[in-house]
C-alpha cells in the first residue's frame, strides 16, 4: 500500500477485515447497523478539515502500471437494473443512451454514447476502495466531466454535481442518486467512464456510463449514469442528504 494512502482509507480497510462474515453480506446491513453510520459520520468533519489543510483538492490519486491491474474487477451493488427503460437500452446495445445535463447550467446538453466516446479521452489506471473491505486495481477510460461542465456551463451558484442512475432506488422506481461538489467535478482524473480494462464497460460494472472519482471511496462511484444535475442544495433530492447511501446514514465526503 502506498505511503500516500489515506490513513482513512487503511482504517475502513481494516475494519473490514476484522468483521469480514459481516461486510460479505453487503452494504445494506452496514447502512441498517446502529454502530457503521456513527463510525463513518463521526470522521467526516476531520476528514474533511485535515484534507483541507494538508492535501489540495487537485493532487491526483495515484495511479498505477498495467502489471498492478488485478485479475478482475468484482461487480458490487446492483449488477443488472431491471427497469423496462434501462432493459431496452441494454437490448439495442446502448445506441438509444443519452447522457442529460441539467439543472444549473447555461447550456444544457445532451449526449449520446457515441458522442462522449468522440471527445477527447482519458485513460487511468487506479485502485477502486470499498468499504466491505476489497480492492481492485483496474484500467478507465472515459470523457473527462470537466469537459462537459466547460460545454455546460455551470451557473455561479452551482455547488453540487447530482448524478441520476437507471437503477431504481425503491418500489415506486424513484432514481438511485449520487453526488460530488464541484471541486472533484472538475479534477482532471474525474471521469466518465465507457470502458474497463481495454474493454467496453460491462453491465454488471456500470455500463454504458460509470462515474469514476478517484480520490473517494467505492460507494461515491455512481454506475448506470443517465443524468448529471448541477444544484446549490440537495433539499429536494430524494432523502436529502446528497446520495442514496448517505440517506441511509453513510457520510457525504468519502475521500481526501
């Protein structure tokens, strides 16, 4: 591990390895536990005050070479939304997709799959952290979502990049919902990602289009991205606090 690996980061690993038979039932149960949440907002404001101080918002998360690539990247979470919309895109291989951006914005926009992979791209190599306590290190490829924040325009008082998934979050079909401020908007290894490992990006991993933040944990990594919504407040957004996991008592800030 590197010597620059958040010390954050190392705690949450190995408290996943003490309690493993616990973390291997997923994240559900930890959201549902009284003792995880506490855990997680209880560092948030420390975390959040030290990377200040000691670590600029633009330092790049490390990046590795293509030896350190793990045998694959594990599915987590939802591998398969079953809405009848996403379905179909899935059937016609995507060519119907169309990424929105909306909300605080002077120009809203709307792309197609071909469309982001006809920007200019970039291409990391990174390790991708859970907080059930695994790791893997795998290669992105994607449109930089500062490029499409400079075509979009962002109004001044936009604060929050909310991204809105195909994966429905409860019964009623309401959208799983993620979200990021805008400094890590606009960090250069913040991507929006098309293909794994030299690849198109598979179902079971997001596709057609999975948020990669690198410099936060796994769970910030919003998969099946349909709309991405510039706000000032998360007030209306679903529970309120800035994502679905967080909703269910995880912290907002993730990351250094």
């Amino acid at each position: 591990m590197s010597t620059h690996e958040p010390r954050r980061r190392r705690f949450l690993a190995h408290a996943a390895a003490a309690g493993s038979s616990f973390f291997l039932a997923g994240c559900d149960k930890l959201s549902q536990s009284e003792w995880f949440p506490k855990i997680l907002s209880s560092t948030e404001k420390l975390t959040q005050a030290a990377q200040k101080l000691i670590v600029p918002r633009r330092a790049m998360a490390q990046e590795f070479s293509p030896a350190d690539m793990s045998p694959e990247f594990r599915s987590n979470g939802t591998d398969n939304p079953d809405s009848p919309a996403y379905q179909a895109l899935v059937a016609n291989g995507f060519k119907d997709y169309q990424l929105k951006i909306s909300g605080m914005v002077e120009r809203p926009e709307t792309y197609t799959l071909d469309q982001l992979k006809s920007l200019p791209s970039r291409t990391q190599i990174t390790r991708h952290d859970c907080v059930e306590g695994w790791s893997a290190i795998a290669k992105w490829q994607g449109v930089q979502l500062s490029r499409l924040l400079e075509r979009a325009q962002p109004k001044a008082g936009a604060r929050y990049a909310v991204f809105f998934c195909a994966d429905p979050m409860d019964a009623a079909g309401t959208a799983y919902y993620e979200s990021i401020d805008m400094d890590d908007a606009r960090h250069p290894q913040t991507i929006l990602a098309y293909a794994l490992n030299d690849a198109p990006l598979p179902v079971k991993n997001g596709a057609p289009i999975r948020l990669r933040v690198e410099r936060q944990l796994g769970y910030k990594m919003a998969k099946y991205v349909m709309e991405i919504k510039l706000v000032d407040n998360f007030a209306n957004i679903a529970g309120g606090k800035g994502g679905y996991w967080e909703d269910q008592g995880y912290e907002w800030f993730a990351g250094i």
